[in-house]
C-alpha cells in the first residue's frame, strides 16, 4: 500500500488544499503568533533565530520569505542581515494583515515588502534573488515539488534556499514524548485558543507526512539544488534545510 504523502486541514470536503489552506490560516490569523509562542514554550522564536543566523554567513541583500505568514522571519532577517530588501509574501490576506502591522511598528517598511500570492506560481522573474527562505510553510504546500521548483526559478546562480520545517524526532525518549505532546496534548490547546477545530490536529498529521532529513534533501537535488544540508534542532523537532542554486 501508498504511503499518504498530503493531508488537508478539513479532510470532510473536496475543495482543494490551496483552498483549505488559505482559509484555515486566514481564520486562525489573530492567533496564530499567540498559539505560537505557548505551543512551542517560545522556542519557535530561537528556531528562526537559528536559521537566520546561518543565512547571515551568505550576506544577502535581497530575500524573498515565501510563506511569510505574519512576518516573524522576514522581521529577524531585516534584523539581523539588514539587507537592501525582502519581499515577503503569503496567501493568506489576513495573516500578512498582521505581518504589515508587525512591520510598521518596527519601522522596517522601507526594507520588508508584503505581498499577496501563490509560491506554487511566483509571480517574480528568474534568478532575481540572493536568498529564497521559508519557515513552516512548505509543508503546507499542495504541490510541494511545484513550489521548490519555483524557488529555484527566482534565486540567482550561486543564491541560497533556507528552510525550516518541523521534522520528527526519531530518538527515545523525546521521539515518544513528542508524539504524545503534538497528537493529543497540542490540538486540543489549538482547538481551544484558535477557535478552529481542525488546524491544529492539521499541524499534527501534515508533519507525519512530510518529508524530513535525507528525503528533503533529497527532494532538492533531484529538483537541482546543490550542496543541500540539514541542520537538526531541538533533537530533531525542527530541521533547517540548506541549498544552493
Ligand atoms: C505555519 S504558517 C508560517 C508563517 C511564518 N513563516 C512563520 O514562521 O510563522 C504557514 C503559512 O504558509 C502560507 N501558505 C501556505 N500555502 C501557501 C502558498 N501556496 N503560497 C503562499 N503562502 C502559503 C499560509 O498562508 C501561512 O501563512
């Protein structure tokens, strides 16, 4: 039998992922960075942190975030890399809504760009960035290869892809306690504080089929990324991904 390699977010209906994807973020929006911060006990902050430190060795000046949600890593990028310009961009109007919010307050809008869009269909010209990065949006993805394969239209030769995802950890005991904690402990807090019966038992089962380590890894070589890498957080809760164009 077939491994099932996608999930939806509301598995009783027949309209695209794309479709429930958008929908779901743009309902749980004006929780999201909340339910963030207490789900991961604020360890989500130090993972982009992380990430962004090991782009910062590239030192590029302009970054597309892809998937950007409400800004959190394009904010720590312009930062700490202080490039010319990142764009970026989500498909979900009310979670850039509060990702432009974020970045007014900061004054970092001469820098950071919000846009509207599809990263299955990127609307930008090849090779037109020094750095293509996403945090927990490519799971997300409906077609995930369609998706890298458009990141790796718009980096430049020689640019840098950085991803961080979830990933599963896969060592006694915190791979048994993990489980535990993300299948029944999680989504019932999500449930709770995001109003949404579903999203959060859908962060639970799109990590199980997601690609993690080597099969990432692998995905990107054989879409043509060089020197693709994996960095392991958190005993492996949270993986960032490296490549090349
Ligand atoms: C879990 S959130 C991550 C947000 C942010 N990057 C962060 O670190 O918190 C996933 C985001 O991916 C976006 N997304 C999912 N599919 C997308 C697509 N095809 N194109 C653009 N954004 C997408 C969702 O709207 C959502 O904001």
């Amino acid at each position: 039998m077939s491994e099932k390699t996608s999930v939806t977010p509301y598995s009783d209906t027949d309209i695209s992922k794309k479709v429930q994807v958008t929908s779901m973020f743009d309902k749980i929006a004006p929780y999201y960075d909340n339910l963030n911060r207490i789900l991961s006990l604020g360890i989500d902050v130090l993972w982009r942190r992380k990430a962004i430190k090991l782009l910062k060795a590239e030192q590029p000046q302009s970054i597309l975030d892809i998937a950007t949600g409400t800004a959190d890593l394009a904010i720590e990028a312009a930062l700490v890399i202080k490039p010319k310009k990142i764009i970026a961009m989500d498909i979900s109007a009310n979670m850039l809504k509060i990702g432009e919010e974020k970045v007014q307050k900061k004054g970092l809008d001469q820098v950071i760009k919000l846009e509207l869009g599809d990263s299955e269909n990127l609307h930008y010209e090849a090779n037109s960035f020094d750095a293509v990065m996403a945090a927990f949006g490519v799971r997300n993805f409906e077609n995930l290869d369609k998706g890298l394969a458009e990141m790796l239209r718009v980096l430049r030769p020689g640019g840098t892809l950085m991803v961080l995802e979830f990933s599963k950890p896969r060592h006694f005991p915190l791979k048994q306690l993990f489980h535990i904690y993300f299948k029944y402990i999680l989504p019932v807090i999500g449930k709770i504080r995001s109003k949404d019966q579903k999203a959060y038992k859908y962060l639970y089962e799109s990590v199980q089929v997601f690609p993690d380590y080597e099969n990432f890894t692998d995905i990107l070589k054989k879409l043509g990324y060089a020197q693709a890498n994996y960095h392991i957080l958190s005993g492996g809760i949270c993986t960032i991904y490296i490549a090349k164009k």
